[in-house]
C-alpha cells in the first residue's frame, strides 16, 4: 500500500537578500523553491512571493532567481 505524502499548512518570511532552506533528504526542499519561483503551480493553496503569485506572474518571475 502506498500512501502519499501531505502538505501540511506553512508559512514562511523572508528578508531582502539571500535565503536558504535546510533538512533532510526528501524534505520536499527543492519542491517549496520551485513553488515560489512559479515553476511549479499548487494544487491546493497558493504560494505569493511580494504579495503575488509567481506562477501567475511574468514579471515577478523575472526577478527571482536561484542557484
């Protein structure tokens, strides 16, 4: 039997500058940078950066980055 992972509710306040994400493999890191760089749409919820949300943003995309 498989049983898939859950979101649960979170919430997140960044600074201006550099911020980084830790934990463990399989944290769903890499998932929660996608969400905000609007590459990656929630299924439920929403994800905003600056207020808006960046998967439906243009231009707000284009001033965000990662490495």
């Amino acid at each position: 039997m498989v049983i898939p992972w859950r979101w649960s509710p979170v919430g997140f306040q960044g600074f201006e500058g550099i911020t980084g994400l830790l934990g463990v493999n399989g944290a769903r890191k890499s998932t929660v940078i996608h969400l905000f760089l609007g590459l990656l749409e929630p299924t439920v919820g929403s994800a905003e950066v600056l207020g808006e949300r960046t998967y439906e943003s243009v231009e707000l995309r284009a001033q965000l980055g990662d490495m």
